[in-house]
C-alpha cells in the first residue's frame, strides 16, 4: 500500500475512535496527537480558507477534520438532482470511476429515500481526492475516495464512532451490511 494511500485513509479517519484497515484495528492515537494536516476542503460553505473554523462543529478545518459531520457544512460538487447544466459539464469532467461510485450509491440509497449521497473534494497534502460520503438518519453511512486519475484510494464502512476500511468490492459486494468487525450483531454476540 502507497504511503499516500494510507494518509489517506488516516485522514478521513480523523475523529472516529475505532479505525479498522482490512480487519486489522490501527492504534491511531499517537498518529492523531502529533500530526498536523495539510488541507483544504472544497465547498464549504460560507467559510473561506482563512477562516476555516466551524464554530458549530468545534474544530478548525486548518487542523481537523470529521468525517461524521462534514456534510452539514459543505456543498456538493454540483451533483445531485436537478443539476443545472454547469454542473452536468462539470459531472462529465469528473473520473468515470468517481461517477459510477456516485450513481451506486445515489441508485441504493438516495433514490430508495433511507439516505443522502454526498460529494466532495479534498485536497491533502496537495494531492487532489475526490469523496462519495453517504449518511443515513441513523449512524451507518458509506465512503469512497478516488485521485484525480479515479484511482480508488480507499473504501470504507461507518457506524458513528467506527470506520472499517475495506476493498470497495467488498463494500459494493456486501452493501448494505457492515465488515464483521464493526458489525453490531457480532459485537454483542462477542460480549
């Protein structure tokens, strides 16, 4: 794995205090308490670069990132339904793979109303990613991450407070369920 991968990966696990990588728990807190990031969140909004500081969600952008509440405060890269025609020539220019994730997810979650798909991009440690998150009413949601080329860097299983990350085939392949080591009906049985 890329060492940029797994930047990746430790980024958009900001926050979540279980962090698994193909079945494997990270001991991430160390990683965390020193690490200072470099990025930028695209579409944000009514914030600029300077400012940066979500004094709802208590953290500063220049320095943390939460995954889990993110969304409130972003806006989509054009994506969604009505889409104007701007953001249909701006959706084309997208990569293919990043375009097929959206409309897996917008078909399973979105169009089926148990959910919202959200799309967003990052530039970290400048490197452009492009992210698919999606929520649900309750804690479970879904994320996806490409390069600007479309390469998958990562795909990943959330439930609140935990992020298991896992080949997007086995995501897609077991959608909707959770990787056994986040799955709430394994760890109960396990108590």
């Amino acid at each position: 794995m890329s060492n940029f991968i797994q930047t990746v990966k430790l980024f958009y696990s900001q926050k979540y205090t279980e962090v698994y990588d193909m079945g494997n728990r990270l001991d991430v807190k160390q990683i965390y308490a020193s690490r200072r990031w470099d990025f930028h969140v695209r579409g944000l909004e009514k914030f600029d670069k300077e400012e940066g500081f979500l004094e709802e969600g208590g953290y500063n952008l220049n320095h943390y990132f939460n995954l889990e509440s993110i969304h409130i405060y972003i806006r989509e890269l054009g994506l969604g339904y009505g889409m104007s025609k701007y953001s249909k020539a701006m959706f084309s220019q997208l990569p293919k793979s990043f375009r097929e994730s959206w409309g897996f997810y917008s078909e399973n979650v979105g169009e089926a109303d148990w959910g919202s798909v959200w799309a967003f991009g990052v530039t970290i440690e400048g490197q452009d990613t492009f992210a698919i998150r999606v929520t649900t009413d309750g804690s479970d949601g879904w994320l996806e991450v490409f390069d600007s080329q479309g390469g998958n860097l990562g795909a990943a299983r959330t439930d609140g407070i935990r992020i298991a990350w896992q080949s997007v085939d086995w995501i897609r392949t077991h959608f909707p369920a959770y990787p056994p080591e986040i799955d709430p009906k394994s760890r109960i049985e396990n108590k």
